[in-house]
C-alpha cells in the first residue's frame, strides 16, 4: 500500500516531529507512507469569514497540485464520520481488497478546508467529536493507522 498524508503547514514542535518519525519508522514493515506538506497561509487572528475562504481557497490549491489521480482520498473534517481503530483498520483492508491501494488523507490548516477539497472526499474522517491543532491530527492519524496495520495483521497492540 502507498499511504500519503497531505498536510497544510509543517510540523514546528520538535516531539511532534520526534513522534511522527517513529510513527513513519513503525508504518514502515506495512506500508509506503509519506508525509507531503504545503505551506500554510497566513490569516489575521479574528479574520472575517470571507478573508478565512481565501485562505483555505490558496492552501486547497495548493493541496489539489499534490493529489494523485486515482488515489481514494480521506478527508479529516469534523463533519466526517467517525471510526473504531477496527472499523477504519477494516476499511482499509476493504481498500486493499478491491485495489485501492493508494490512500491519501488529508489534514487542513488552521482555519480548516475549502469546499472544494472537502467535496473531493471519498470519505470524510473525523477522528473525534474534540477540537485538536493541525499539528497535533498529524501524530495522532499516524498512530490510528499503525494501530489499523496491526489490527489487520493480528498482531498483539494495547487496546
């Protein structure tokens, strides 16, 4: 399987960048994963909701130049439909199945995704009814989706 994660800015905070390189380290025996990052645009603190549209509209352009054709395309939002680590581990595996071998997950910026990203989804994912940084998504996906690797190969995890 290849597995991307498109993400909208880079990762700062040196644990999260320390985590999501054992995460890749641990996804490695299972699966291509890349992690491929646009740059985030900037947005005024308290910006009204049209300048907010501009923002996620550049950083979905930029988003959209990085999608593979034929890659089944989650979308993290958190209007999506939420998973138990066996539910996505099976959708996965159903994926895999049928020969969709080529995953990308998308993961927003700080103001979250234009419509025209979100209506792009094969599946909208939401990982929590709670509200995370972006940065944060990012570490916390990567574990979802080792956690699903290991479910899918039975192979022991904590629970």
């Amino acid at each position: 399987m290849k597995i991307t994660i498109l993400a909208v800015g880079r990762l700062k905070e040196k644990y999260l960048v320390e985590g999501v390189k054992e995460y890749l380290k641990r996804l490695n025996p299972y699966a291509r994963v890349e992690i491929s990052e646009v740059p985030d645009e900037p947005c005024p603190e308290n910006a009204p909701p049209a300048i907010e549209e501009q923002v996620k509209q550049k950083e979905a352009d930029r988003l959209i130049k990085r999608l593979r054709p034929g890659t089944f395309l989650i979308v993290l939002d958190a209007r999506g439909k939420m998973f138990t680590s066996e539910e996505l581990a099976g959708k996965i595996e159903e994926l895999a199945l049928t020969g969709r071998s080529d995953i990308t997950f998308i993961i927003g910026g700080s103001v979250g995704l234009a419509t025209s990203i979100v209506d792009r989804a094969d599946l909208l994912l939401s990982l929590s009814k709670l509200t995370f940084p972006h940065q944060i998504v990012r570490l916390v996906l990567l574990e979802q989706v080792y956690r699903c690797f290991r479910i899918i190969k039975n192979e022991p995890y904590h629970k």
